[in-house]
C-alpha cells in the first residue's frame, strides 16, 4: 500500500475535540494528563492539529475543565477556542454538534477523543487524501477503526440540522459514505481511560 501521506493535496480544515466526559474511571480530567514534559493532551492535540491548512480548534469540555483551562492557563495556541458542554448527559453527538456550531461550517472537520493524544502530521494528511471519494474518512488498524475522524461539509452541515441531539453518533454516520484508510500504527485505536492505561502507553509518569 502507498504511504498516504504521499497522496496529500492541500486543503483547509477545522477540529473538534472531544473533552467533555467527566474521566470517572481515570480519576482526574484527561485534559490535563501529561503527554510528556512540555504538554498535557489538550495542549498536545492542539499543537498536532495546528498545521498550515488548519484554520480553527474547537475544544468542547465540561465546566469543570473550563475552569482548569483558565485557572492553570493552558498552553492552547490562537485557533484554539474553548466551548462548553453544558449537557454532557447527551453523549458525543451532542459535543460534535456543539463544537460544529463554533467552526467555519464551509470546511471539512476532524473530530477526536481527548483520550487519544497520538495524532501526527503523517495522520492527518492521510486522512486528507481520501476526502474526495466518500462523506467522511476513518483510519483503521487491522480493520478497526480509530481516531480521528474527517467529515466532510455535507456532514457537517446535516449534523448542524439534527433536532435529536441525543443521537449514537456511531450509527448516525453509518448513514453516509465511508472511507477507511489504513495505517500500521495501533496507536489510533488508543482509548486512555485508566491509570492503567496511561500506564501501558505513556509510562506511570
């Protein structure tokens, strides 16, 4: 298979990420774990994202984390803008939808889970690759899919109409036309939801 990150065209984009889970199991917000010694994984993921293409991160988190961003001055860059969730009882859909509403609704959108911090340029731009043959685009390992996510407009712009707002957001895409691109790197599969996960893939730090 060709390296997909050699197929790359160019082409603006937004990002939603997901943070606004309560990190019950984990027992601390997953915003603020650290990646390594310079970022935590919201500063890592926006830093990720923010290449020249992107034109906007949209961070949807919980109050309580809205208050740690501020109170410990994250080091978010200036496409970085913070939403909050103030249903998170409704699920993703309704982060998705809630962070949708805040981007340049004209562009394609990567979305992803704050508890994969592992994304690279590599990833993105394969990603970008194949936009042009279906409705979003999904990376996969050993036929799983991982994340992140890429929608296209004509997603965005449903997702923008839904009056149920509670929705799987699993099964509302399946709706659409899917494309998977594959990676040999399990690390999209990543769900960091324990101390024990944390563990295996960064290291009891």
């Amino acid at each position: 298979m060709n390296n997909p990150a050699e197929e790359f065209f160019a082409m603006d984009y937004s990002v939603i990420i997901l943070a606004a889970g309560t990190s019950g199991r984990m027992g601390l917000p997953k915003i603020s774990l650290r990646f390594d010694k310079a970022y935590n994984f919201a500063e890592k993921l926006c830093n990720s994202f923010n290449v020249k293409d992107c034109k906007k991160i949209v961070l949807v988190v919980n109050s309580d984390s809205e208050t740690l961003i501020r109170s410990e001055k994250f080091k978010l860059n200036q496409k970085t803008e913070i939403v909050l969730n103030s249903h998170i009882e409704f699920g993703r859909f309704y982060s998705l939808q809630s962070g949708l509403k805040n981007c340049i609704q004209d562009l394609p959108v990567f979305f992803t889970n704050i508890d994969n911090p592992f994304v690279d340029e590599r990833l993105i731009k394969g990603l970008i690759s194949g936009l042009n043959e279906a409705d979003y685009i999904c990376p996969i390992y050993k036929n799983k899919g991982g994340h992140p996510v890429l929608i296209s407009q004509t997603v965005v712009k449903d997702i923008l109409i839904q009056e149920d707002n509670s929705q799987n957001l699993k099964t509302y895409l399946q709706r659409f036309k899917r494309k998977n691109v594959e990676f040999a790197d399990e690390k999209i599969l990543t769900n960091i939801n324990t101390p024990d996960d944390y563990c295996q893939w960064l290291g009891c730090q």
